[in-house]
C-alpha cells in the first residue's frame, strides 16, 4: 500500500518533510505512572508538525532500555528510526521512560527486576491518561506497541481489564516472552494482538507464541520471519551473540540479535497495515 492510499484509508494526512523534520527531536514531558506511588515519570514525544487531533502510538522499550549504549543521551537508533516513520504517517509517538526515570540501567543479565511488569503497565495507563489529556490527541485512535521486555508488558496489558479514559484500540509486539502467558490458563487477549517474531529467536523463542496464536485464533496474529532473530527490525546492526542474559530459549544466557533486512521490511510494512486497519474501522471515526 502506498502513502496516498494509507492516508485516505485512514482519513489522515502524510506528514510532510516540515512536519518530519518538526519531530526529529523528542520532547521531553512528565507524567506520572498510575501505580500506587503515582512515580513521577519522563516521556518523550515525538509529533508532526500541526494542531492535530493525531492518532498515537505509545512505544516501550526492551531490557535495554530506552537509550543507545553508544550515545547514552539520545534515543536508541531502532527507537528513532520507528519513531520517523510513524510520524510519517501521521502519528505522534510516545515513549515512556520506565528505566531512566527510576535511576534504573540495563536489565537484561538481571532475573530479579525492581520495574516489573505490573508496573510497567501502570506507566501505560498513566501515559494514557496524559495522552488524554492533550488537544493535539485523538483519544479514539490510540495504539501501544512494544519490543522485547516491553513486548512482554504489551501481552500483559493486552489481558488486562481496561481502566476509565483513553483506551487502546490495537497493540503490537516484537519479539515478546510469551511462556507465562502459555502457562496462565487465566489470561487471553481483551485486544486484538499482532505478534511479530523470529523464527531462529533464541532469547524469547517463536514456539510459546506458536502456540498461544493458536489458543486464541482470530484475536491474535502471529508474523514470523525466517531466519530472524531477536531485534531484527533494529536498522544496521550486524547480528551479535550476548552471553550472561538472564532469560535465553535454552536456559545458558546465550543469544542472538541483530538485523534481518527482508524481516525488517516486512515488519514495518505489516506495522502500518495493522495501524490502518484499526483506526479505518467504523467505530473509529
């Protein structure tokens, strides 16, 4: 699908290169998360340029958190880069900082973790909240996509009960953990999931979303990629092996990740169809 026909099909316009150019550096905002402490937390906004309303996508970070390792002041390269091609196509991006604004680094060797994934959900329904709250948000047309550890957080959100105010309409996952979730006979989906994952995964393994796609037919899509593995869709990133993780498919701390360019560029292809699709529906408009 072209950028004309995803616009119309939409009912919104494609940024153009001012508007692109308007969001190419974050702002940073605060909000604060609806857990029990009401933690007071760093989100940073990427918008086209304009009043709006705009639909939104609020996107989480994996166990690395939410920066480069290389250049620990701005956005990690994957994040950025999903960043401009959803303003591209009209939408603001919303990345809550739930590492960063709690003096938290790099979790990914660490089993024990002080930023659960209960709490990473209620950094969602606080972003939600503020979301709401702002005249250039189309709180009717909100989206929540995750990779990794905030994958994982997506499902857990997916399967919770939803709360008063905004509400998600679609959620996206890259690459999450999906044995819990296997293992809960309590949880399904309450929205509609898209999984994206590769199928030579060996940090979080294609098998348990295998398997829980086909538990619930028709409320959750399952994508994989041959051949990909864990953070395929980071742009130029040789594939690398990491040793002391605390989660791997084969329990020693061992995996890959890194760039597949095919499974890159059907992922960002099937992020935008699945967008459309959501907020083209009737009950969007």
């Amino acid at each position: 699908m072209s950028l004309r026909s995803l616009s119309v099909a939409t009912g919104f316009t494609v940024a153009s290169a001012a508007a692109v150019a308007a969001a190419e550096q974050p702002e940073a905002v605060e909000f604060a998360s609806a857990d029990r402490q009401a933690t007071p937390l760093t989100g940073y906004l990427y918008r086209p340029a304009g009043p709006g309303p705009f639909p939104a996508v609020i996107a989480l970070h994996g166990c690395g958190g939410l920066f480069g390792a290389r250049t620990p002041q701005q956005l990690s390269e994957r994040h950025d880069d999903w960043a401009e091609r959803l303003v591209r196509q009209g939408y603001v991006v919303f990345f809550p900082d739930s590492f960063g604004s709690r003096g938290v680094g790099n979790v990914c060797k660490q089993r024990s973790r002080q930023v659960t994934l209960g709490r990473r959900t209620r950094d969602i329904q606080g972003a939600l909240a503020w979301l709401g709250q702002q005249s250039f948000i189309d709180e009717d047309r909100l989206a929540l996509l995750g990779w990794s550890q905030g994958a994982t957080t997506v499902l857990q959100f997916a399967g919770e009960r939803p709360t008063r105010g905004a509400e998600v309409r679609t959620t996206v996952a890259f690459y999450p953990g999906c044995q819990r979730f296997l293992d809960d006979p309590d949880w399904r989906p309450r929205l509609p999931l898209t999984i994206l994952i590769g199928a030579a995964d060996d940090w979080t393994p294609a098998q348990p979303c295998r398997l829980l796609s086909q538990r619930f037919p028709g409320k959750i899509d399952l994508v994989e990629y041959p051949g990909a593995v864990h953070g395929f869709d980071a742009p130029h990133q040789p594939v690398r092996l990491h040793r002391g993780l605390a989660y791997t498919a084969s329990g020693t701390g061992v995996a890959h990740s890194g760039t597949e360019p095919e499974a890159r560029k059907e992922a960002i292809r099937t992020v935008k169809l699945q967008l459309n699709r959501a907020f083209a529906s009737p009950s969007s408009r």
